[in-house]
C-alpha cells in the first residue's frame, strides 16, 4: 500500500538491528486518516470472503482494526493482555510471547463473542515472529471459528512471522514487507496488497 510505505520511508526510525519505530503514526500518536485508509484497503481486497469479525490484540492493532470493521460493516474485537474485573464471564486464552516486552503474556477474548459461526480477519500493526497473530488464531480455534487470514500493516520478512502462519495453513496480507534494514534505512520488498 503506497501510502503507508510512504509514510514508514517518511516517519520510520530503524532501532537496533530489527526494531522498526512508528509511534509518531502507528502505536503511540495514531494518524487516523491513515488508519481510515489502511480500514478502506483491507475492506476492498477482502470483501468477498465472508469475514463476519475482525480480531486484533491491544494496543496497537485497535486503529486499524476498527477502520476495517466499520469499512467490511462488521463488528471489532480486540483480545485484552491483562484481566480485568468485569471480565467474569467464560474466557478464550492463550499464551503470548512478546518481541517488543520480551514477557510472555496471557491474552483472553470473552467465548460469547465468538462462535463457530465466525469467520475471522485478524489484524496487527506488525508480523515479526508471529506470536500475537498465532495467539489470535488459537483464540479463534477455541471458539470453534474459522480464520480468513492475517492482515499486517509491516511485515519483517526477515523474521518468521509469515513462515509460521502459512505452516497453520493460514493467510497473510501485509500492506508493506521489509526485506532488511541496511545502514538504519528500510528495504522494501513486494507487499500482498
Ligand atoms: P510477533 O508476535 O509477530 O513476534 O510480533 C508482533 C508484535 O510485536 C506486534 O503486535 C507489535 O506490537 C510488536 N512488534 C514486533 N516487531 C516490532 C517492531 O519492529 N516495531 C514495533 N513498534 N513493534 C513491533
């Protein structure tokens, strides 16, 4: 997506060896005509394959789930990292391993809302080894509903991410692949959408 890699060649800061930095647009200030974009351009790619929810964990991945539900005309979920005391009824968990925290976390989405009549998109900021997405998938497969795939914003080719989904048979379509960071500047290599 033109626009977003754009704005990562604009905006991006390349942290260390494998760490990309979008908080002026992404994960902490939130540019929403971007987001309602990013919504518009999932929705249009992804229309006709009868997605009914669209899942994504918290923080990050809220923005531009919920421009993509409101543009598929859907409901949004988002799986929460920590338990809150109004959560007191049946839960779907699993396990998450964070690559920006390093701290596994327990993520849970309440059971009654999702069902085996769901057929989920799942949408994050970034795919690098794929954890937050398979927790997602797995909360979805204790739910009995099917998944219609993975919507990335940035995708670390070079990481695992994507291999580990395709193995679940699951998927992915990410708006900008990086192929490698060399002297701090991002490579893109061919995005899905
Ligand atoms: P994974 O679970 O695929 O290993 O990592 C995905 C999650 O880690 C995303 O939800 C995102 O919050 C975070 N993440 C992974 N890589 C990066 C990165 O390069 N920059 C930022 N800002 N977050 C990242």
């Amino acid at each position: 997506m033109k626009a977003l890699i754009d704005r990562i060649e604009k905006d991006g800061y390349v942290l260390g060896e494998n760490i990309l930095k979008v908080d002026t647009f992404v994960t902490h200030q939130v540019d929403a005509q971007l987001m309602e974009e990013i919504g518009q351009h999932f929705a249009n790619a992804l229309k006709n394959k009868g997605i009914t929810k669209v899942v994504t964990l918290e923080a990050a991945g809220i923005a531009p789930a919920l421009e993509t539900a409101k543009a598929l005309g859907v409901p949004m979920i988002f799986a929460r990292k920590t338990k809150s005391l109004t959560m007191n009824e049946e839960l779907l968990t699993s396990e998450v391993y964070s690559f920006t925290k390093q701290v596994t976390s327990t993520i849970s989405i309440s059971s009654k809302f999702l069902s085996n009549e769901d057929k989920v998109l799942i949408i994050d900021d970034f795919l690098a080894n794929g954890q937050a997405a398979k927790g997602l998938i797995e909360l979805c497969e204790q739910a009995g509903a099917s998944v219609a795939g993975v919507g990335i914003l940035i995708e670390k080719s070079f990481q695992d991410g994507r291999k580990l989904l395709e193995e679940m048979a699951v998927p992915v379509y990410s708006l900008a692949r990086i192929g490698a960071f060399v002297d701090g500047k991002v490579q893109f290599i061919e995005a899905d959408l």
